[in-house]
C-alpha cells in the first residue's frame, strides 16, 4: 500500500488548470517548496507536461506521490485500461501512486467503472485507488462493491460548503476525504474572519483555511503560480488553531457556496 497522504503527502500541489511553461515553473518551484504530492488528470490534458516537470527535477520516483484521475468518457472496458497505460506514458511512470474515477457516471451506477478501477490496480498499474466527487451514498455502494481499499474520495472541501455528510460517510465507510479548491478559488478571501484569525497566528488568511482543512483530517491539494503562494500554502504545519476558533471557521459551512454545482457538468451529481 502506498504511503499515500502520510507525512508531507498531506499537502498536495494541484495542477489545474496550468500548463506549458507556466505549470513547470509552477512544479519545480512547489518541489523546491517541499511538496512531494502532485495531482493531475486526463481531464486537465497536462499529464505529459506535468510528468516532464517531475522527471527533471531530480527528485527520485519513490519520493513523489503522483495522483492522476480517470476521465468519465473512458469508463468502459475497450477504453480504460489503455487510457490508464496511456497516462503512465504521459507521467513517464510505470505506475501512478494513485489512481482516482475522477467523476460518478453520468448514469450514477458506480459498479462498473469502480471494477473497472480495481482490474487496473490488479494489473499494477496503480499502488492505489480512490475515487472523486463521490456522494455519501456512492460512498457506501462503492465500499460494497469491490474488495480492494479506496483511499480517498476527493471532492470540493473548504470553509464555505458544509460537507458534514461526506465526513460521516468517511467515518463509516473508511474512505478518507481529500480536499480540490481548497480556497473556493479565493472566495473565502471575502470573509474577513480568516485574516483577523490569521493575525492571532502571524498567519495568512489562506493558511488559516489550509489549517482548518488539515485539522478536520483531510488532506488538501492546492494550486498557484505564484512563488510566495506555492510556498506559504506548504508552510501551514507550525500552528495549530483552536477549537474556538475552529467553530468560528464551522460557522461559515453556512454560506452554502460550492463551485461545482449540480448538472453543471454531466456527471456532477446531486450533492449531499
């Protein structure tokens, strides 16, 4: 089992929606930062890019954890196992450390694309398995379905979106959650109460709300291109925030903002 999300692994460098030169200015500066995790998908069509990034910066295989996700249109037999094969390719790997169904079918079966998973981590094509944007209830089929363990359901997890639902079903189910627009894509800097907290801390308002993710125990990815920002985003280890103010943070779950809403995308399903 891969030691995915363990120690620097929970910290997670995204790279959506970067490409070209600016995703591999972006990669070795968040390597020179610390990060260890990379994220990417055939969705984001930079798999190639983001593999060349990681391959020239002399850091060795086993030291990355490299996450790539499965686009919905290859969820069938004849196109699965050889789009995984043709991302290993890209990433220039022989295998991903994990490998995520990157949106429920369109349908909202989960069974076969989820067995479909686990042929490709039988075939050693993946250390691990995991799926995104998964509901609660898909989370409790999918637990059902196949024997292998999935280790993480990535969804849209920051301050402005109650996901009260999917943690119990993370609890119940043991497939931990992992966090994609961690910052709502700087929504949260509307709020006032993450800079004020940050000031308590000698923090920025960006860091409080990577804390506060990391203290609901979910690990979280984040993305820019901003050298300052790729590096004060890694450096959230040395504070810890308190429940008080913790439950100020809970407070906004309230606010109800999501990103991704229902039928904006053909798969997005309808959310708990």
């Amino acid at each position: 089992m891969t030691i995915y999300f363990q120690g620097s692994f929970q910290r997670g460098f995204g790279t959506y929606p970067l490409k070209g030169d600016a995703l591999r200015a972006a990669a070795l500066t968040a390597i020179e930062a610390g990060y260890r995790a990379f994220d990417t998908a055939q969705m984001y069509g930079n798999e190639a890019e983001t593999g060349a990034a990681l391959a020239s910066s002399g850091i060795a295989r086993n030291d990355l954890c490299i996450t790539t996700k499965v686009h919905p249109d290859n969820y069938c037999e004849e196109k699965f196992l050889p789009s995984v094969e043709a991302s290993l390719k890209a990433l220039q790997v022989d295998r991903v450390d994990a490998l995520l169904l990157h949106w429920p079918p369109a349908d909202g079966d989960v069974a076969p694309s989820l067995r479909l998973l686990q042929s490709a981590r039988e075939k050693g094509l993946a250390d691990a398995i995991g799926v995104s944007n998964y509901t609660a209830r898909m989370m409790h089929v999918a637990r059902a379905v196949i024997d292998e363990p999935l280790v993480t359901n990535q969804v849209e997890f920051h301050p402005l979106v109650d996901q009260r639902k999917l943690l119990a079903a993370a609890s119940e189910t043991g497939i931990p959650l992992s966090s994609y627009a961690s910052i709502a894509r700087g929504e949260v800097f509307k709020h006032g109460l993450f800079a004020e907290i940050g000031r308590t801390y000698g923090k920025s308002a960006a860091q409080v709300v990577l804390r506060w993710i990391l203290q609901k125990g979910v690990p979280l990815n984040t993305m820019s291109t901003k050298p300052e920002n790729i590096r004060a985003n890694f450096d959230i280890m040395d504070f810890t925030l308190s429940s008080i103010d913790m439950e100020r943070i809970d407070a906004l779950n309230a606010t109800g903002y999501r990103i991704i809403k229902a039928g904006q995308l053909p798969w997005a399903p309808e959310w708990d």
